[in-house]
C-alpha cells in the first residue's frame, strides 16, 4: 500500500480551457470521456508549489518543496457504483528530482524534470515552465480578480469552485502505459479565488495540429494559496484502448 502524503500548499493556479468534445476524440483513451458544462469539455493546467510535502506522520522538518505543472482534462468514466468524475492528467512536470524518481514508483504519478521562473508580488504573479525534453512549455501572469471572465463556461466563481473541487481525483497514465494510477488530493478549507490572466501561452493547447482553430479557447484561471493537503492513493484502473494522441506523445520516455 502507498503512504499518504501530506503537506501545505502554497500556492495553486488552474489555467482552464473549453474545448470541443470532439477535439478530444484523439486524446482521452478510454474508460475516459470528457465531462461537460453547457456543452462544452474542460481542460488545462495546474500550476502548484508545494512545501513541507512527506509521508503522513512525519514531522514538516522532514517534508520537501517542489514547484510543479499538471495536464488536465475534467473526466467521467462508469465505476462499480455508477459515474465517476475527476481529472485525467496525461502528463506532469516538476523542478523536483526526487518527485521524478519516485514518482510512478513509491507514489502515483509519472514526473519530467523542468524548470520553472516563477515572480509573485502583492496580487499577481507570474509562472513559466519549460521541460528538459522540451516537449513542455508554459507561461501564465495575471494577478487577483473578483470575477471570472466574459464568456466564462462557469456562471460564477461558486460554480466554477464547485466544479474543481469534484475534480479532486486524478488518473494518469502508469510507467509501463498499462493501465491508470490514481491520486486523490484532499484540502482543508477548499477556497479558490478568479485570476484575471494578461498572458497565457501553452505548446499543448496553443498546437493547433492537435486542437484546430475555432475547437479550443481560453476560458478562465482560479487561484489558491495556503491549504493543508493530503495526496491519498486509489485504486489502479485498466486500460481498454491505446491513446492514438496524447499518450504517446507525452510518455514516450518515462525512464
């Protein structure tokens, strides 16, 4: 059985994008299928530092750091007892070599090692992230708002809230691609506020050999800062089909 890891999270930025259903045809592999806010998939990127991060029961003296980046796509498959939803995360990138060691080996979750130039100042800040296999490339600034964007898939900041704290559960592709390891994060005081972006840019998202024009926009970014967490282990789903996109592309080399 996999520790529970505990930890702090200093801060969480989730950079969202409707998109398509059918741009996703490609890309989910199945059990997976995109779930929907009025008609629309929803996907992106977390941008999270942690600190203090260690197996449960440990004293914080003994925790790590690490500045990390996450592909996400909001998911349902059909479960034992009916519909499941979460996040399916093809791929993660982090300034952590230990994360990238025992990722996918101790704990869930393939890494790739990356660097990351992160600014913050009194209401903004500012995260670029580039992987050493240059498969990665990411850039985000905006600072603190009260609302979400015109156009926005999500009502309001509750609605939007709401939605990604029932997206708590991830699926990512194993290290051997048979099959999907599950990490479950769990918060305290679940708290997110609107982030009014002047820059996104994402090599994923902005291909458009991957996502054709007029299939995929940005939608709205959420910010949060300062939660205890907890990241619990769920069990292994089995693959029933290769990914003819996305999960070759970013697992050819896991090491």
């Amino acid at each position: 059985m996999r520790p529970v890891v505990a930890g702090w999270i200093d801060r969480r930025v989730l950079v969202n994008y409707r998109v398509a259903p059918d741009a996703l045809d490609g890309i989910l592999p199945a059990p997976f299928r995109p779930k929907l806010v009025r008609g629309h998939a929803v996907a992106g990127i977390c941008l999270i530092r942690l600190r203090e991060v260690r197996p449960r029961g440990l004293p914080a003296l003994v925790g790590v750091g690490s500045e990390n980046a996450a592909h996400r796509i909001a998911v349902e498959w059909d479960g034992e007892d009916g519909v499941c939803e979460g996040v399916y995360v093809p791929r993660r990138d982090t300034s952590s070599g230990l994360n990238v060691l025992v990722g996918g080996r101790l704990f869930p979750g393939v890494h790739r090692r990356a660097r990351f130039e992160v600014r913050e100042w009194d209401g903004g800040l500012s995260v670029a992230v580039r992987s050493r296999d240059g498969d990665t490339r990411i850039a985000v600034r905006g600072h603190v708002s009260h609302t979400l964007p015109p156009g926005s898939v999500f009502a309001s900041r509750w609605e939007a809230s709401d939605f990604f704290q029932h997206g708590a559960l991830g699926y990512s592709p194993r290290r051997d691609l048979g099959g999907f390891e599950g990490m479950e994060l769990r918060t305290q005081n679940w708290s997110v506020e609107p982030l009014d972006v002047d820059l996104v840019e994402s090599s994923f998202f902005d291909d458009r050999a991957r996502f054709p024009e007029g299939s995929i926009a940005f939608d709205c970014a959420l910010l949060m800062r300062d939660l205890a967490h907890e990241w619990h282990a769920r069990p292994q789903l089995a693959a029933r089909a290769p990914a003819p996109g996305l999960v070759p592309a970013f697992n050819r080399d896991v090491g």
